[in-house]
C-alpha cells in the first residue's frame, strides 16, 4: 500500500471473488453486500450475462477512439433517450466527469443567450464529484477545503427550500440553471420532496433555466424507476449517468434535451475512452438485464421489504431518527455518528457504508432478494440495537 496515495482510509480486506449478493476475501470469509461498490454492481457480481458479454466484446474490438463510429455507443444512445425521454447523449467514463459535460453545456447555454458570467444554483450536502468544477459545485466545505481557487459561477442554496430559489431568481440575472440530486447520496440519502421538484421544474421553464439531474448514484433503476426523477413526472434538461450504468465497468453518461440539446459541436468537448466498445457493450448489457429480469420492480419491492424489516425490529429502539429512501437506496439516520458501523458489520460478515456522519448507507445490487434482504435487516438491525445499547 505504501505506493498508493493516501486518498482513502482503506479497511484492511481485500476481495478476491463475488457471485451475486455475495463476496468473498482473500481469506476465503463471506460477505453479504449491502453496498455494491458504491451502487455500481447493478448486477451483482459475477453476473453470467455480463461477464460472457464482456468476454465475447473483448474478443472483438475494446477500443477504437471517437474518431470513428462506434455503433455499441450509438445503440445504447438510443436506449438511454428511449429510457429518459432525452434527446441525445455524452458519453465518458465517471460522475465527476458526466457533471463536468453538464456545467460545460450550462455555461455554453448561458453564453447563446448572451450572458457573460453564468452561474448555477447547487444544493447544500450536494456529491457532484472532485474534478476542480465538480467539487466546487460540491456542498461540503470539508471536501472543497485547501483546494481553493474553486471555480466560479455557483450559487448555494438549501436542498428542498423553493422559495430561496425564488428569491434568486429576482436578484441574479446571470443564473442559467440549477443542478441537483432528486436523491442525494453522499449527503446523506435526503430525497428531493415531489413539490420541490415540481415547482422546480415550472422555475426553470419560467426563467429558461436548464435543470440538471444528477443521476450518478440514484439513477439505472436503483429508486425503483430508471431515473429518480420519474417519481415525480418532471423531465429535466440535463441528467448526468455514471455509476451503476455499467455494472462495475466504468462509464459515464451526459444526456440532453429540448434546449440543451444540439449545444455542443465538435471541438467544444470530447473524452477519449468516453463510451469505448467495451463499456458501452456493458452497459447495454447491464440496461438490458435490468429490463428483461424486471429488476426496478424488484429493486421497489426489496426495497420496502428492507425499510418495513429495519423499522419493526429497531422500533422502540432511541437513538434511530428516521429511516428513509427509494427503492435500494436507503438511509438510516441516527442520533450520534456511527462510522464504527462500518467495521463491526465486517466483522458478521456485512458490507454496509456510513455517510454524512451519522446515516447509515444501503446501495444493494437491483439483484437482491427477498431472502438476502430479510438476511440484511437481521445482521443490521442487531448490530445497529447493540451499538445503540452500548450507550
Ligand atoms: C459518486 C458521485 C459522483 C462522482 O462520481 P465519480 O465517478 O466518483 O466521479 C457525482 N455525483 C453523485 C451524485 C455521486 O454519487
């Protein structure tokens, strides 16, 4: 490890095999995987679908540069407008840089319309990524801390409060979006309320905003819809792609409709690995597993198994503030920071994640079963009891 830079508190296990819900380290102890890599092995692991799709494309081509068409990158253009009634399609191979396309677009809008000095409003606890632009549309001081000069041409504002939009749009001429998460993630797991969303969406359409999902975690069906911003029935103008899309091969996406779409044009932007044969081939593969498995249902269903299965057994239990989320994205909140959580479910063999201090985190795969879930709330529930007991 002495090579590595010191960019992350890394627990001292390492995995060497996977088969579904299940992990397995090198010294041959089980898992059960409530995180998912970050909500990133849509599939699981070791899904035979993709790995045999996977094999067969890496026995084609991998890689061919954008100079050329790539017709794996066109197809899955078209199922993910088809999927999010969106228009077209930017493809990379990270959030931070999906988010990077989207500020870009944003702020060429902003120029078409002749405004010099574009800005974005961002939401407080907002993840958009580390790059220089993502972490300064990022809400989290501690994160942007020693890395200043940000970057410019952000506006903050609380996440859910309408009327501090309202507000804005009355005394900054030079706004031309708002971005955000409908569920935030890193956070906290906090969820955009239906009203909020809505009056959004009439905010921007009255003052030619673009609004900007960032689907990055809670996209790819994990809410318990493709995208968590068909819960409410908004379409947004930009929604950002990258996590789960390719259950666990790294790429990202940028989509665009109506009046964001058609911005960029060659030279403007570009990534040189950016939606490659073997990505976008997995990709496809994971979109259409999720599809022909009916794995959104799935993902809503276990979902509410697993918040029913937390709230009966830790009812009565002080300490848990509230228990929340969409589908298999979901979040624990309790009284008192818990990231010890984090190493005492090593130890029973579970793999869960703390965030925003005090939540913990749940990303299973869209795979999980009802038998893995009712598995999930036993070990948790037990160990989030205990925890709370010790005090
Ligand atoms: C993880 C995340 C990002 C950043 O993605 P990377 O692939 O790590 O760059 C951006 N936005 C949200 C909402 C995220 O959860």
């Amino acid at each position: 490890m002495s090579h590595l830079m010191n960019t992350y508190a890394r627990l001292p296990i390492a995995f060497s095999y996977g088969e579904g819900s299940w992990l397995t380290d090198t010294d041959g102890k089980c898992y059960l995987d409530a995180l998912s890599g970050i909500a990133v092995n849509t599939l699981g692991h070791n899904h035979p679908t993709l790995v045999a799709a996977i094999a067969a494309q890496a026995g084609r081509i991998l890689h061919s540069s954008n100079l050329y068409r790539v017709t794996q990158q066109e197809e899955l253009a078209d199922k993910l407008a088809a999927l999010a009634s969106m228009d077209e399609v930017f493809f990379c191979n990270s959030g931070c840089e999906a988010n990077e396309a989207a500020i870009k677009l944003a702020r060429l809008y902003g120029h078409r319309l002749g405004i010099d000095s574009p800005a974005i409003i961002v939401m407080e606890k907002a993840f958009h990524g580390r790059t220089m632009a993502t972490l300064s549309a990022t809400g989290n001081r501690k994160a942007q801390a020693g890395f200043e000069p940000l970057v410019s041409g952000f506006v903050r504002v609380r996440y859910n409060d309408i009327e501090a939009i309202k507000a804005i749009a009355n005394s900054n001429k030079n706004i031309v979006a708002v971005m955000l998460e409908i569920v935030q993630g890193e956070g906290g797991v906090n969820i955009a309320d239906i009203g909020f969303q809505r009056g959004l969406r009439a905010l921007c359409d009255d003052h030619d905003w673009l609004l900007i999902c960032d689907e990055v975690q809670c996209g790819t069906g994990r809410t318990g819809r493709w995208f968590a911003f068909q819960h409410s029935g908004i379409r947004p103008d930009v929604v950002t792609l990258a996590k789960g899309l390719g259950g666990g091969v790294p790429i990202g996406a940028c989509l665009a409709a109506g009046k964001a779409a058609g911005l960029f044009q060659p030279g403007n932007h570009g990534s040189t690995f950016g939606g490659n044969q073997l990505a976008a081939t997995a990709a496809l593969t994971t979109l259409g597993v999720i599809e022909k498995d009916r794995l959104i249902d799935n993902a809503l269903a276990v979902g509410q198994l697993i918040r029913d299965g937390l709230a009966l057994a830790l009812a009565g239990s002080k300490g848990v503030v509230d228990i929340r989320g969409q589908g298999l994205m979901i979040g624990i909140e309790l009284d008192r920071p818990c990231g010890e959580l984090v190493t005492r479910a090593l130890a029973i063999g579970l793999l869960i994640n703390v965030t925003a201090d005090k939540v913990v985190r749940l990303l299973p795969p869209l795979t999980f079963s009802a038998d893995e879930a009712r598995e999930l709330v036993a070990r948790l529930a037990r160990l989030i009891g205990d925890f709370l007991a010790a005090r």
